[in-house]
C-alpha cells in the first residue's frame, strides 16, 4: 500500500470515529481494505450497545465476514488485509485533533 492510498483509508477511518462522537461513542473508527479496496468499515458502539464486543475493529471484521459469508476461504486470507484504525482525539474544549493509526 502506497502512502497515499494509506492516508485515503486513514480518512474514511476518521470519517468512522467522527461518527462515533457524534453518538457520544469512543472516537475509533476502523477500514479494512484488501487490494486497495474497502472491505468494510465501522465504527464504536461499545458504550451505547453495551456490548464489550462492538469495538470498530472487531465489527469491520464481522462486516468483511458477512460479505462472504463467513466463508473459511476469507478467514485464512485474513493475514492478508490491511486494518486500518484510528482514533479521534478531541477534548470539549476545543482541542486539536490528532489521527492515530494502527495497520498490518
């Protein structure tokens, strides 16, 4: 993956986070791209869920599971997809916001 394609998932990660605060949520949002593609992309709900499970990582996963079906064909290609995370820092008062990121 070139720099610029990771900084173009990196955004949709954000865009993921950012809807998540806006729900009140953890700001983290997750992509996961195969190929230079987007497989599947979501974002916390741990808190409003409450269920511990529903991290963005963890539903981009079962997302990208369901487009095939759960298929063990995908679940041995999972080493190679690119998880792209990142979590939105912020504070109420204002502060900058600063990307963080987390890929394999």
């Amino acid at each position: 993956m070139t720099m610029d394609e990771h900084l173009l998932f990196l955004e949709e990660a954000i865009k993921e986070a950012e809807l998540a605060a806006a729900i009140g949520e953890v700001p983290i949002g997750a992509v996961i791209v195969k190929d230079g593609k987007i497989l599947a992309k979501a974002y916390n709900t741990r808190n409003k869920s409450q269920i511990a499970t529903n991290h963005a990582e963890v539903l981009a996963i079962k997302k990208a599971c369901k487009k095939f079906s759960y298929s063990i064909l995908f679940i041995n290609n999972l080493l190679s997809l690119d998880l792209i995370l990142s979590k939105k820092e912020y504070s109420s008062l204002g502060g900058e916001n600063t990307p963080n990121t987390l890929y394999n």
